[in-house]
C-alpha cells in the first residue's frame, strides 16, 4: 500500500461546479495534511493545510480531515478554468519525519468552460 | 525577496558525467530539502538538511550526494549520471521543520540523462 493515495484523475468538472479531490494515507502517526497546486511546467505551491479532524476553509477551497478513517479532501467550490492544475497531497509525520513530506502522484484537474 | 533559486533550468547529460544542481535561498530558513518529480509522479524526497552542516537521506538518495555549508545553499550532486536519474528536481525550504510549516519550491530543473 502506497503511503499517500489520491484518487486517480483525471478528473474533469465544468465551470462553477464543486471539485472533489480525495487522499488517504498509511501512517497513523501522520499530524499535518497539505494540499499542494501545481500548474503544467510550474513548482508546487501551498494551498491550505489542516491538522484538526474536520473542516477548514479559506475562500473557495474547504480542506477536510478524518484522523480516523486516514482520510483528507480538498473541495474546491465554483471552480474556475484557472484552477486546473494538478493537485498534490503532502503529509508530514512527527518523530524522526519531522519537517519532511511525504507525496502522493497527484490528480490532474480539468475545469471546462 | 528572490525566495528559492535553482540553476541551471534545463540541462542535458551523457551517461556517465557528473553535475552539480545549484540551489539557493534568501529567506534564512534552516530546512531545505531536494525532490524529484518523474512524469505524471509526485515528489520523492533524496535529502534534507535541518541546518549548514548537518544533512541526511531521504527516500530515494543512491546516485546523490549533498552538502551544506551555509545556511543559504544547499547543492545537489550527481555522480556518474543515468537515465534512470532523467526527471524534474525541485529544491525546497522551510523555516523550520515545524508541523505546520509551509515549504517554499524553486522553479526546478529539468534534467535528461541520454
């Protein structure tokens, strides 16, 4: 089982519609989640982070975190066509990981006019 | 602020030759890591440091080597180049490897090993 699994795009949403961008990771001992943006040929940029179980919201995206089901979302509500880009979960452990993150593969998102 | 430079952008190298992937940053911070991102992948971490002088391995360190000795830079070497290490790197920084701390990328470099 891979450490940090997002669901597999690409995922492809019209214009002013909810996108729903899904991770579940591995390590239990995991504290802090990230979401990562990252236009074609560009480096990733922070989005939002959460470490409390529930939700967090900064404009249109809304982050969400299930401690117990190992489970983070991003939601990105009347998504626009700059919005597509790939979308990269991080996940940072405590202990000996501290400050380091662990990726998963992305999920490429389209959003068509 | 610059944030975190990388050179060279693109680069291309025989089997077999060394290169040095230059990396710096202008924000003081004491973490900076180097990534690789293969195509349609997410980032694999190679090597970290917490501070100038003290570094170590990541996820995916053989055919690497790093260095720091100044809080500013960080270069990443390749010795004895192969396909294998044909991808996109990206050096990052932190102010410090706290939990909820956000890592700054440089703009990459593109690397192909023929």
């Amino acid at each position: 089982q891979k450490e940090v699994e997002q669901n597999s795009g690409p995922l492809s949403v019209p214009e002013g519609a909810i996108a729903s961008l899904n991770c579940t990771y591995s390590d239990r001992g995991s504290q802090s989640f990230f979401w990562y943006r990252q236009y074609s040929g560009k480096s990733p940029e922070l989005i939002m982070f959460i470490y409390s179980n529930g939700d967090k919201e900064d404009g249109r995206f809304t982050a969400q975190l299930n401690k117990a089901s190992q489970y983070v979302s991003l939601l990105i509500r009347d998504s626009q066509p700059s919005d597509s880009a790939t979308y990269l979960c991080a996940v940072m452990t405590g202990g000996t990981s501290y400050g380091k993150l662990t990726f998963g593969q992305g999920t490429i998102l389209t959003v068509h006019p | 602020n610059a944030g975190v430079t990388q050179t060279p952008k693109f680069r291309i190298l025989k089997i077999g030759q060394s290169m040095t992937l230059q990396c710096t940053q202008d924000m003081n911070h004491n973490y900076m890591y180097w990534y690789r991102q293969d195509p349609g992948m997410g980032l694999k971490l190679i090597y970290y440091s917490v501070g100038a002088g003290i570094t170590d391995k990541g996820e995916v360190p053989n055919g690497y080597n790093v260095s720091r000795s100044t809080t500013e830079d960080f270069p990443l070497r390749l010795e004895l180049a192969a396909p294998s290490q044909t991808s996109v790197y990206f050096c990052a920084s932190s102010r410090q490897g706290d939990l909820y701390n956000e890592q700054f990328f440089g703009p990459g470099t593109r690397l192909t090993v023929l």
